[in-house]
C-alpha cells in the first residue's frame, strides 16, 4: 500500500513527507539536529513541546532555525 504524500517548504525548498508526518520526522528526514533548532510553520512558532503531535501539511511553509549560542 502507497503511503499518501505532503507537499511542504522547508526555507522556500520543496519537499514531500509521508502525510502524518510531525515535525521530529521532518527534521529526522533532513537530517536537522532537534536540539538546537527552532520551528515556524506558516510563520508561527512552533514549541519544542508540540514538535512530536504537530502534523504537518500541504503547502505548509517551514522555516527552520538554528539556535546559535553567544553574546
């Protein structure tokens, strides 16, 4: 059986995911480390917290950030 495919942007970059995918398996898929980074999606953001029940999906537009240390 076929799993069902989104079409999402990740920093204006097109990618597929299976449709239930959350955003832990986005950043999985993209090789991203989870910590460290920080999630928008249709520019809100998104908590850690709700990273693992988040669905992602179609056309949903992802900004990915990573969160730098320093001063």
């Amino acid at each position: 059986m076929w799993k069902s495919k989104v079409k999402i942007n990740v920093n204006e970059q097109p990618i597929e995911l299976d449709q239930q995918a959350n955003i832990e398996q986005l950043l999985t898929f993209l090789d991203s480390p989870l910590k460290g980074s920080a999630i928008a999606v249709n520019q809100k953001i998104i908590s850690r917290s709700e990273w693992a029940n988040y669905k992602l999906q179609e056309n949903d537009q992802v900004s990915l950030f990573q969160a730098i240390a320093g001063g």
